[in-house]
C-alpha cells in the first residue's frame, strides 16, 4: 500500500513539476507542446538518421562500427549542448538512438559498456564527462555492466583544429591507457562515444583494449561526421570529435 501511495505521490508531483517547468526538446531546447515527447515534431523529422550500408564503418581494431545519426543540423546542435553547455538531462534520450542502432548492428552479446574518456581538466571544467553519461544509459538500456575500463593524459590536446586523419592519429598515440587493475582479458567490450569523425579517437581506445586482452571491441556513438570523398580514415577537418 505504501509503494503505491508512493507512486500516486510521485506522479502528482511530476506532473506540477512539467505544468511549472514544460519539458524542453532534447536536441534544439524548444518547450515540447501537445502531445510532444522526449523531441519537438520539428526535430523528428530534421534529424538526419544514417540509413543503410553507412550505419556500419570500418575502425581500426574495432570488430564493428555503427553510429545512429549524420553530426549535423539538429543532432550537432544536441551533440554540442551535451558537450559544452551542460545539458545532460537529454542523455537517456540520446541514449535510445545509440541502442537502437546497437541492436540493428552490433552482435548482442558484449560483455561490458565502457567510453572514451574525457581529459581530466576538461571533465573538470564541465562538471562531468559526456561520453560516460551516455554509457551508462546505454548499459542501463541494455542490462550491461558499465565501467570505467580507460584513462586519459590530464593534459591532452584537443582534436579540433587537427588537420585530417594522420594529424589526429598522431594527437591520441599514447593518450590512452588501460586503467590500473581493469579487466578485460577475453572480454567483448563496448566502446560508446558521442561522435565519431575519423575514428582515429575510438580506434586508438580499441587497441588500448585488445592489447589488454579483450576479445572484441565494438565502437558506437551518436553521430558520425559525414565522409568528405576518400575512406573513412582519410577525412578532412571537421571540429569536435573529441575535445
């Protein structure tokens, strides 16, 4: 009888709390109208899905590769709030896209959830590390332990205004580290970020994991950056891949 005194309490009381605060629209912070939820209509229908053969990609030591959106228009807009302007309520629903494409592409039978980690004087400044949040709701959604299995240089130069594959390769050499005492000898790991460009980032986490013993290693994220002609690997500039 308690618990569901309980439960009539909190809903009640969620319900005062979106007539006095509407919820906003995860990716462009408009208040949500009608029967608007999670997104605006507008949003719905402009995010641009990765549809196809292009849901998958090649990244170097990653068994597969999937993002769930083009990091563009609305999901950059989404993306760059989580990162930058401290709007981690929209996690969880960030999180749906990663484990809906997860469950279209990746095998279903990873061991762990882990994420890039972001440098420490950054994680810092912001309060909190994106891409963590985001494991932690994918390895909610998916009933997947999460754990932090990488460690960054404190001081690691930000990707932004690398010039192309090679120069962002050669940023993350020896960035990563597997963290003392972390596991993952046999394991089946996923690897979660919020946007992959080169994969350069991922990929240098990739083998940092398979050189501690993992099995497999499947790198997810929200978006991915749109190829500028080349492979994958041989794309130019574009900012924010992991700053």
């Amino acid at each position: 009888m308690k618990v569901k005194i309980h439960d009539f309490v909190k809903k009640v009381f969620n319900f005062f709390i979106k007539l006095l605060i509407p919820p906003k629209c995860a990716f462009c912070g408009e208040f949500l109208v009608g029967n608007e939820s999670k997104i605006c209509r507008k949003c719905a229908r402009d995010l641009s899905y990765i549809r196809g053969s292009e849901e998958c990609f090649k990244v170097d030591f990653a068994d597969a590769a999937c993002s769930a959106l083009w990091y563009e228009g609305r999901a950059r807009q989404g993306v760059r709030y989580l990162k930058f302007y401290g709007r981690n309520s929209s996690v969880d629903v960030y999180s749906e896209y990663i484990v809906a494409a997860i469950r279209k592409n990746i095998p279903q039978d990873a061991d762990v959830v882990t994420w890039v980690p972001t440098p420490y004087i950054r994680k810092r400044g912001r309060g909190y590390d994106h891409a963590e949040l985001l494991a932690k709701s994918v390895a909610h959604s998916l009933g997947i332990p999460a754990k932090m299995l990488l460690d960054s240089a404190p001081f690691a130069r930000p990707q932004a205004d690398a010039k192309g594959y090679k120069e962002r390769k050669a940023r993350v050499i020896g960035r990563f580290h597997l963290k003392r005492n972390a596991d993952v000898s046999g394991k089946k790991v996923l690897l979660v970020d919020d946007i992959i460009t080169t994969g350069a980032t991922v990929g240098e986490c990739a083998k940092i994991l398979k050189r501690g013993g993992a099995s497999r290693v499947y790198a997810v994220s929200l978006s991915k950056a749109r190829k500028k002609g080349g492979t994958h690997a041989e794309m130019g500039t574009i900012t924010e891949e992991k700053s």
